[in-house]
C-alpha cells in the first residue's frame, strides 16, 4: 500500500517535521528557507510588488501541469504583470488526510523546477493537514515578492487611445486540457495546458521598450474578462478583430463541442500587453522570440469610444459587444 | 480538424448574405427554435448581416428555460429529503422556482451535483448505495437517449437507488401547439439541429404542409444559418414551403434509429408542462412501467405549495416566440446573469442570456 498523509502530519510533532525535512526541504533549499525560523528574513530596496494567490484546481494533475506548477507560475506572473522581477515566494500547503505521499512528492519536485525555470526561492511556508472530505486532495496558497525597475510604470489603468492590444498566443489552451481531465468529460486529445513562468518574456519586452502601457494574464474569466478589466480601469474602449485572436485547432473543435468561447476559457501562460503604437511591432517581434510568445498577434486597439467597453468584430463582420464572464463556464446540454 | 474555419468564412458568409438580400423581398419573420442557434446568431452579428426585411425571433428551445416552475419546485423539494442526492445539468442550479432554487437547497445543506451526463448520476448511485440518487431529466430529443440509456445502465447493473425525475420534451409537438395558438405569425422556422440528428427530418413535415410555413433544419456554425437562412428565403419568397435540410453533414432524413429505439424502449409519450406555454399534450417523456423503478415521480412523493411565476418576468412570452427579451421591463436594468428573474437569463441556451451577452454597441446605447 502507498504511504499517505496522516492527520499526524499536521499535529506540528515530529510527523510534522518529517514532513517538512523530508518531503520539501530537499527539493526547495535556500539559505533563507534552510533557517526554518518562524519568518524568513531577505534584503531588497526599491519599489516592491506584493501578491498572493490560492489555487485549488480539480484535478491536481493534468496534462501539461500540476497544482505545485500553477501555484508558481500563477504568482509568478501576477508580479511580472506589474513589471515587477519576482524574487521570493511563500507556498503554504493544505492536505486532506490521506494525500498519497508519492503524488506530493511529484508536486513539490514540479514546484521545483517550476521556481528553477522562474528563478524565484520559496523562503517560507506551512503545511496543515485536514480531515478527509475537509479539503479536495491539495490546496496550495502562493504569495510573491517582486522588484520593479525604476521607471517602469505597469498598471492596468493606463491604456490610452491609439495603443495596440497584443496577445502572447493562443487562449483557452488551460481550460480544455483541464476540462478535458474532469469526471464525467474526459475526451482524449493531444492538448495540454500553457501553464508557463512569463517573468522572463516581460523582462526581455521591459528591455526592449519603455513604452509598455498595461500587462495581463488572461487567467480565470479567459481573455474576455481580462479586455473587460482593462477597459474598465483604463476607462478607454478596446476593440479586437475576432479573427486576429489564435486559437489552436483542438480547443476550436472542443469549444465547439461543448458550446463554449474560447475567449471565456482560462489561460496559465498567455498575456495580454497594451502597448504605444509606435513601439507595437518591435514588442510583437520581441515576443514572438520567446517560446512562450511564438504565436503572439496584435489583437486589437484603444479606441476613445465606448469607454469601458470591449467591441469585438466578429469573423463576420459585424461588431458586438464582449461581457466578462458571468458564471461558470458549463457545456451545453442540447 | 479544419472544418470549423470552413463553416466560418467570411467571404462564403458575405456572398451568402448577398444572395438573400437579392433575393429577399418580402419581410417575413423566421423562428429559430433552438436556444444554440440564438446564441450562435447573436454570437456572429447574423442580424446585422441578414436584409431587414428578415426578423429573427427565438423560441422555445431551451431545455433549462421550458422547465416548468411547478417541476423545478419538485426537483426542488425532492432536494431536500433525507438521503437523497439531487444530480442535475449545470444551469438548472441558479433557476429561481416560486420559493427557492436548487443553488439555495445546496447552501442549506442539500446534496446536490452537476454531472455533465446522465451516465455519470448513475456513477454516483453506484457509489452511494445508501442513498437515492435522482437525476433530473430535462431536455429534448437529443438528451433523452442517454438519459434512455442511463435506465437501461442501471437496470443491468442492478443499480436499484438510481432514479430520473423524467421531465424530457418532445419539438414537433410544442411547434405544432405554437402554431396553432396563432399568437405568433411566422414564415418559416429554422429547424433544431442536433434535434433533428436524432428525429429527422420527416416529423416536421406537418408544419408547411398543415401550415404552409417554410421548414430547414440548420447547424451551428454561421454559414450553417445563413445557408438555411437562404433557403428559407428561397422557399417563402417562391411560395413552395417545404422540409429541407441544411445540416447534411449532421442530420439524414430519418434520423438516428438506434436512439430513437432507446427512447420508445424506456419513455411513452404523454403529457408535459412548459414554462409559458402549459399543458402540451403529446408533448413529453414518461418513463414506462417496465422501468418504473427508476421513475422518481413513483418512489417519492413530496407536497407542494402552488407554483408562482417572478413578478414582472416575460420569460414565458419570450419561450412562445411573443416578445424579443428588450421588451422586457426587467431585461438588463433587474435581470442580468449574475442576478437572473428568470430561466432564460440563467442558461447558456437561453434567449435573454444570449441577447445580454453579444447585445451590440448601438442596441446598448439606444436602450
């Protein structure tokens, strides 16, 4: 039989602390983390980005990923959408009692190489263990310090009127390759999801122009809410070109069999830049150098029109209107 | 896999746009039955690329929307017995009944699960055997032979906890009730698709030959519509209203044998209640007696307080084809997706979420 997680494991005993020496510790040392104080302590000076995120998807494996990879790059890109150059990370892991070991021991080795690749360093973190049925397997909660240049000055409020509306790749990659995992869905395809640290490709874009306006990944609520947001808090009007936007040939086919839109499906590894129009090529060109930025396209515009909206002319021509997303998104029935 | 940009070219969609402007005189007014090809007209600007001599108006051909209040209220009760567990599509959770809704039961402690197939309720059966699991059964033709099959699963699984409250509605019948109420005057009827995989297309041959209404069964794709939006053109403009298919790739004239025996095998025909249109006879699936095991209506009773419907609510016109959802006092100023009055702002297929959601510029500021 497989070793599992005991409710012991969260007693704060010795389990607890086998836990941690054994199944973490080897896998994500640094010298502030090695301390095992009760806070990690870390010089840094300049301006700072701070964020924190929760991530309890259902399955915790799915092709392309896992709970432990989402978890990095998921907090990892939310400082990058800030301009901000991640530096350390907390990882704060809630199990359900009878967690098989081998499986958490596959997602730290993921959260691994997910903070490799991003070179950020957890330097804290906690682990506590429910009773089963408490908790759905592993819920991981990632928070993320960050380092912004002087200079750079990435919000979400600054789009303006004329700026060019880039896309990094493909969208809805993430949400069908999870979907296509869930019970009662499964369908087999070849689709896995874009789940990706993007902190390098934004710095590689910082360096390449000043002139980046707004930066966002098109996570939950897939790329429409993110248009939506921006909008929103820019209080401009974007309009995109339905047909600009990529959309890979299997979650075309698995939207439409489900009945979704792909702009409503969420990404792990895509991003939306606004960007000045003088510099819009030259951005396009540095991003699609970066593998994770090989398929980008420029998407749309900021028009004065229609604040806080976002127009989308269709593949047909004619223009409509794209809402966030109001509720989950569920396959037809009919 | 390349066939969907096919189905979504712009210069084939013009050019087909084109020739029914040429061919369009008169103004007539087309009803697409089902709730997908609403969203799918709405989704592409399909109005906007027809002449204005066609109207397009929605009917009832959503499955969530049609389910009579009186019946979400069962679904609603049955929720909230001891040991049961409520398994239901998606959207059917956030439809407001007369004094809850399914969402509410859950939040108060009932046992309720999305599934995404009726094959997985009966999973859940199988895995709680101490429980009666009930699923509720809503939909056309194209649901009810997995539903069917569902049965069948349980049947030779000896899965004896496993029951559907059967409230499965039949489209030739609820189309012959529409038009003979006459409220609605309509040209011609863009016939349901993946219905129509199912039934074919001869069952809605009555409709131009009884009513001399213009009849093409489409698919989902734009120029799926614009073709069978063509052809209808072509048929009322000639005045020789017949049944032809524009789905060739999905639908053969006889339709699917093999589901259609799964549904006779398990469901007769009978009675149903619609949201906004009533008592249709001949209109719904009941389980048969063989199965009636598995017939929640059988093995549960609950009281109920009588049915009522939102104040202000035009979900019912809407469902008939006699009111557009702007004509809705309630529409977008009460009623929107995250704050639903009514069925057809809650589902996927319905007419007022469709109209809410790819509403273009010009409609959102002359409104």
């Amino acid at each position: 039989m497989d070793d599992s997680i005991l409710l012991a494991h969260g007693s704060g005993g010795k389990l607890s602390h086998e836990l941690v020496e054994k199944k973490f510790l080897p896998f994500l040392a640094n010298p502030a983390l090695n301390k095992l104080d009760d806070s990690a302590v870390f010089e840094a000076s300049g301006r700072l980005a701070f964020t924190t995120d929760s991530y309890v998807v259902n399955p915790i494996f799915f092709p392309g990923g896992d709970i432990g990879k989402l978890a990095i790059c998921g907090t990892v890109n939310d400082l990058a959408m800030n301009g901000a150059k991640p530096l350390y990370l907390s990882l704060s892991a809630i199990i359900e009692e009878g967690f098989l070991l081998r499986e958490l021991e596959q997602i730290v080795q993921s959260i691994k190489k997910a903070a490799e690749e991003a070179e950020v360093s957890i330097i804290a973190g906690d682990t506590k263990v429910v009773n089963r049925g408490q908790a759905d397997k592993l819920f991981i909660t990632t928070s993320g310090v960050g380092i912004i240049s002087p200079g750079v000055d990435i919000s979400g409020a600054n789009a303006r009127a004329g700026d060019k509306v880039l896309l990094s790749g493909t969208i809805g990659d993430h949400g069908i390759a999870v979907m296509s995992q869930r019970e009662g869905l499964r369908f087999s395809m070849t689709l896995e999801s874009d789940c990706a640290p993007l902190n390098k490709l934004v710095s590689q874009l910082l360096e390449t122009s000043s002139r980046i306006h707004c930066l966002r990944d098109p996570t939950r609520g897939g790329l429409a809410t993110t248009l939506n947001e921006l909008a929103r808090q820019s209080k401009a009007g974007i309009v995109v070109q339905e047909a600009n936007i990529p959309v890979k040939e299997e979650v075309k086919a698995a939207c439409e069999l489900l009945g979704l839109d792909p702009i409503y499906v969420a990404n792990e590894g895509k991003m939306v830049a606004i960007v000045d129009p003088a510099d819009a090529d030259k951005i396009l060109a540095q991003m699609r150098k970066n593998s994770y930025g090989r398929d980008a396209a420029i998407i749309g515009e900021v028009t004065n029109e229609h604040p806080g909206k976002v127009i989308m002319k269709t593949k047909l021509g004619p223009s409509r209107i794209v809402d966030m997303l109001s509720w989950e998104l569920l396959p037809r029935i009919c | 896999m390349k066939f969907i940009d096919e189905y979504q070219d712009n210069k084939l969609a013009k050019g087909l746009a084109y020739k029914i402007a040429q061919r369009s005189t008169k103004t007539i007014r087309l009803m697409e039955f089902c709730g997908g090809h609403t969203h799918a007209i709405l989704r592409y600007g399909i109005r906007q690329l027809v002449p204005k001599t066609v109207e397009m108006r929605s009917g009832p051909g959503c499955p969530v929307c049609v389910t009579a209040t009186a019946d979400l209220d069962k679904a609603i009760a049955l929720a909230h017995l001891p040991d049961v567990i409520i398994t239901t599509f998606g959207d059917m959770i956030r439809v407001p009944g007369s004094y809850s809704s399914l969402q509410q039961a859950k939040a108060e402690g009932a046992d309720i699960r999305i599934v995404y197939s009726t094959i997985d309720a009966v999973e859940i059966a199988k895995a709680n055997p101490g429980k009666s699991v009930i699923f509720i059964g809503i939909g056309f033709e194209t649901t009810a032979p997995t539903i069917a099959a569902s049965i069948l699963k349980a049947q030779q699984e000896k899965i004896e906890n496993f029951h559907i409250l059967s409230l499965n509605k039949l489209t030739p019948p609820v189309m012959k009730a529409l038009l003979d109420s006459g409220e609605v005057k309509l040209d011609g009827i863009v016939c349901p698709g993946h219905v129509s995989v199912i039934i074919g297309s001869h069952p809605y041959e009555f409709i131009p030959k009884d009513y001399g209404i213009a009849c093409v069964i489409s698919g989902f794709e734009p120029l799926d519509i614009l073709l069978c939006i063509d052809k209808l053109v072509e048929q009322i403009e000639k005045g020789e209203p017949k049944v032809e298919i524009a789905y060739s790739r999905g639908v053969k004239p006889e339709g699917n044998r093999k589901a259609w025996q799964l549904m006779e095998n398990v469901f007769e025909i009978g009675e149903a209640n619609w949201r906004g249109i009533g008592i249709v006879p001949q209109s719904g699936l009941k389980v048969r007696g063989k199965y009636e095991r598995f017939d929640a209506d059988k093995a549960f009773s609950v009281s109920l307080k009588p049915p009522r419907e939102p104040k202000g609510c035009r979900c019912g016109d809407v469902i008939r084809g006699a009111a557009t959802p702007v004509e809705c006092k309630l529409f977008r100023k009460v009623c929107t997706p995250e704050s639903p009055v009514g069925p057809c702002m809650v589902s996927s297929e319905g007419a007022c979420a469709a109209y809410y959601q790819y509403e273009t510029l010009e409609n959102l500021q002359s409104f």
